[in-house]
C-alpha cells in the first residue's frame, strides 16, 4: 500500500524499459517512484516535490547525469546514485567527485540497486544520537545536515559534510583510508580511492581554512587525523 510517508525517489533514465525496471525494484524495497527521461525534466520535477533519493545515468541526452548531479548537490544533500554502461574508473570517480553517494554499472541486478537505494536513504537520515559534534569552535549538526565554525555556516556539499563528520567522530584520532570509504563513500573498493580520498580532502580543506580553521593533518601510510580541540565552555 502506497503512503506519503513512504520515500520518494527520482528516477532518470532515457529509456523506457530501465525506467520500468529500476522503478519497480525500488517500490519493493518501499520507495515511491517518479520518473523522467532527460536531466531537464529531472530538474523539474526535483523543485516541484520533496524527493529522498535519485537514481540516475549518467549517459542522458542533453545535459549528462553527472551535470544534474553537480546540480543538485549545489542545492541540497538528496542522496544520489548514479548508473552507467561504462565501467571506466574514471568515470567513476567523476561521478563520486560530483556529489553521487552510489554508483552501478550496467547490467546490474535490479534487486542490489534497490537495496543500495535503501542503504544510502538509511545513511543519509540523521541518527538519533549524537546529533551536535564540536570539536573547539567547530560544530556539526547531523539533525540539520550543516556545519559551523564559530557559529556561521559553512554551506558544505553533501560529500565534504560526511567526510567531516567522520573526522570529527575520531576527533584525536587517526581516521583510515578503509574506514572513510565506507563512512563517507559507502564502499570498500579500493579502485581510484585514495585519489578521490585526496581530491575531497582539499576541497574540505580549502573550505576550512578559508575560515582560518587548519584542522586535517595527513598521516602518511594511514589517512587523516582532526586534533582534538577540546569544547569550548
């Protein structure tokens, strides 16, 4: 039985059948489903409803998925998974790099993408505990999905804000190359990891100490490490 409470996800696809094939395997696993078959269309339906999760490929007539990817993600953290017929590495990172929390390459089975979908929903809804981490005079608030230093907000991608958000749970720490990607990715391929790794790391970097918050040290061989700041009083 179909209820409003029950996530809404956007699925786009340029072909008939696989907009058949994905929509029905996600109302399986309890989404709701609309569908569009060109990133235009995507985008209109993405403002005019409250959508949980996106599934779409990368390979769409005029704008690519990976541009609607970037769109979207510019505006709001909406999960994203992206689909593909290419199975280059580069193209995989690339979808990652541009804000996709998932990626599949065709042919896939339906019943995995599903239950990806479901996985990265559950990921991307707050926990109940543990919602405000500070680390000196640095917040994140994992109930409003935001970042804050010294009380103005950051206005973090999606990705950055995870990554952070791993960090700060080992604040003092050293945080592994393994345990970020599957924090913050969601994976355990290793394929172009490190490179992606390096690539959001600088970003988030950029970001901080634009602010004058030098927080992420690199610890070679292992991965990053935020020291601990204390909570201020």
């Amino acid at each position: 039985m179909t209820s409003s409470a029950e996530p809404l996800a956007l699925v786009v696809d340029d072909q008939a059948q696989m907009l058949s094939i994905v929509s029905f395997a996600l109302e399986t696993q309890g989404f709701r489903c609309l569908t569009a078959r060109n990133a235009e269309r995507a985008w209109e339906l993405f403002n005019q409803q409250h959508i949980d999760i996106m599934v779409l490929d990368i390979m769409l007539p005029g704008a690519s998925g990976i541009s609607l990817c970037e769109r979207v993600r510019s505006v709001s953290a909406t999960p994203v998974i992206l689909l593909t017929a290419k199975n280059a590495t580069e193209d995989r990172i690339k979808g990652l790099m541009a804000g996709a929390d998932d990626y599949l390459t065709k042919p896939f089975s339906p019943r995995e993408l599903a239950l990806r979908a479901q996985a990265v929903f559950r990921r991307s809804s707050p926990a109940s505990d543990e919602t405000t981490l500070v680390n000196g005079e640095l917040t994140v608030n994992t109930a409003v999905r935001a970042a804050f230093w010294r009380g103005r907000n950051l206005h973090l991608p999606d990705l950055e804000l995870r990554l952070l958000t791993a960090l700060m749970r080992r604040k003092g720490e050293v945080t592994s190359w393994a345990v970020l990607l599957n924090d913050v990715w969601f994976t355990s391929s290793e394929v172009g990891s490190r490179a992606m790794i390096k690539t959001t790391i600088y970003r988030l970097r950029q970001r901080l100490e634009g602010e004058g918050a030098a927080l992420i040290l690199t610890v070679r061989g292992e991965g990053y490490l935020m020291p601990d700041a204390g909570n201020p009083q």
